[in-house]
C-alpha cells in the first residue's frame, strides 16, 4: 500500500553523501505534509474503525484519498458514505479539505457535501478546531462520528434537515432511508 514509502526509501539509498546538486536532486525531495502521511497513513490503516474503509485512487499520492463510512447504527445504518480527502501542502498547519460525495439527508452536511465538524475548521471559536496535534486518524474517526455521537441537530449545516427531524422524526427516518436507497447503496 505505502508505494510512497518504499519509492523514498529506495531513493535514499540511491543518494549518497556526496550526490550531486542537479535537477533530479530537487525533484526527490520530499515535503513535511507527504513525510508526515507515510506514517499517519501507517497508523491509520492499523487504527481504522470497523464501519471505514480507505482507498488511494494513485497510491503514489497519499495526499489524495477517499473515504467510505458505512454506519452499522442509526439513522443512516445500512448506507455507504464516500468522502474525498485531500490534504494541502500546508498540512499539518492547516486541516485538510474534506467533500461528502454521496447525497445524503443530514444535519450537519448538506446535499452538495459541505461538512461541519470543528475539527475540520482552521479557526474555531470553542477550541475544537484543527490544530497542529491533530492527525488524519481523528478527522476519520470525527467523520465517522458524524454519523451517530456527533450527529448534531441543535448546531446544523443543513438547517432544513435539523428543522425536519425537529418536526417530525418518523418522516425524517423515512426520507434518510430514501437518500440511502437512492443515493448510498
């Protein structure tokens, strides 16, 4: 899986201490945000949560992955949730950018796949946003919880889904259930 790891090592050992200066020097070196995933990553798949899954569409570009919850209780039970991840250059100085791909019926993400979590936020003003400490690790456990200990529906994204469930909870079970057999299968 870590093809990214491996490539490094292998380019290591091919620079010796006293390799040149040229072109090709410039393009093996590695940034902080990718040395900082090929152990998070590591960590990741040994501590993902039962209902997750990961995959690298380019296992070269650990960077960019996708995520797919599938809850095995509540309200979205049964359904499969992708998200795209993509972490920016900045990282681990700025949270990485996080889209819902799957239509869903939720408080807190909204149909185009807008998502909030305070751990996502760069600046938050209760102290729960993104911080220098904070690892893929917790956004997919955060993402994850998004779907039953986080599910919040007094601090909504989608106020009309937080103002339907308030209604009528029967009928916002009903029309969650159609999103995932729509959408979410």
């Amino acid at each position: 899986m870590l093809t990214l790891a491996s490539k490094l090592k292998r380019d290591d050992g091919v620079k010796g201490p006293r390799a040149s200066n040229s072109a090709s020097d410039s393009t093996r070196r590695v940034s902080v945000r990718d040395k900082l995933l090929i152990k998070e990553v590591a960590e990741l798949e040994v501590n993902l949560p039962c209902t997750c899954k990961v995959s690298f569409p380019d296992p070269n570009k650990l960077h960019h992955f996708r995520l797919t919850v599938s809850p095995d209780e509540g309200y979205y039970q049964s359904g499969k949730f992708q998200f795209e991840i993509e972490v920016p250059d900045a990282y681990n100085m700025v949270p990485p950018k996080v889209k819902c791909l799957t239509k869903i019926w939720h408080p807190n993400i909204t149909e185009t796949g807008e998502i909030c979590l305070s751990l996502l936020r760069e600046h938050s003003i209760d102290g729960t946003g993104w911080a220098p400490t904070r690892t893929l690790q917790d956004v997919v456990w955060g993402l994850n919880s998004l779907f039953t200990d986080l599910l919040n529906f007094d601090d909504p994204l989608n106020i009309e889904a937080a103002e339907h469930h308030l209604r009528d909870k029967e009928d916002f079970r009903n029309k969650v259930e159609d999103y995932i057999n729509q959408y979410a299968r």
